[in-house]
C-alpha cells in the first residue's frame, strides 16, 4: 500500500496510530462549544457574537476560524427579525395633455 500511495513505511504507520492531528482535535472541539452557543442564542447568533462569546468564556479563538467553523457545521444565524419595508417614493403622476397632442 505504501507503494501505491508513495509514502514511507513509518510515515504511513505514524499516521495510521494517529490520524487525526492536533488542529483538527482543537477544530472539533471548537466546533461543539460553537453549536452548544449558537443552540443557546436561539440560534441567532452569527460568527461575530459567537466570537465574543468564546472570548468572554477564555476560549483562544479568531473571528474568521468561528467563521470557518461554521460554515462547515452548516450553522447559520437566522434573523431574529425582519425588516419593515417602506415605499420611498409616492407613485409618478403623467402631466396632462394642455397642447391637445395626439401621441
């Protein structure tokens, strides 16, 4: 197999007795702490909060890894509300026809 892969022996039996690395467990952990707060938000909060609440918790973190690790738990914030939407502008009045024009 190791032919086939082109990796070394005891390269490949070190990573077969560990396979995951040190990142990926922080990553994983990182992960249930970001869903256990997103659960407690009412699930809506987005990486932003999420961020600050971790800080606050003593959880060395940046905003753009909570981020990452959201997106690919597929954890999104949802909006608490929505937004009114106002008309702007009162609706066009056509000038009348004063020349007696055939248009």
């Amino acid at each position: 197999m190791c032919r086939v892969l082109q990796v070394h022996p005891s390269g490949f039996y070190k990573w077969e007795a560990e396979p995951e690395s040190p990142r990926a467990k922080a990553n994983k952990a990182l992960t249930e702490l970001i869903v256990e707060y997103w659960d407690e938000s009412g699930r809506t909060y987005g990486s932003p909060r999420i961020h600050r609440d971790l800080r606050e918790a003593g959880e060395p973190c940046s905003e753009n890894r909570v981020a990452r690790l959201m997106r690919n738990a597929t954890v999104k914030a949802i909006r608490a509300y929505k937004k009114p939407r106002y008309i702007a502008s009162k609706p066009s009045v056509i000038a009348g026809n004063f020349l007696d024009r055939q248009f």
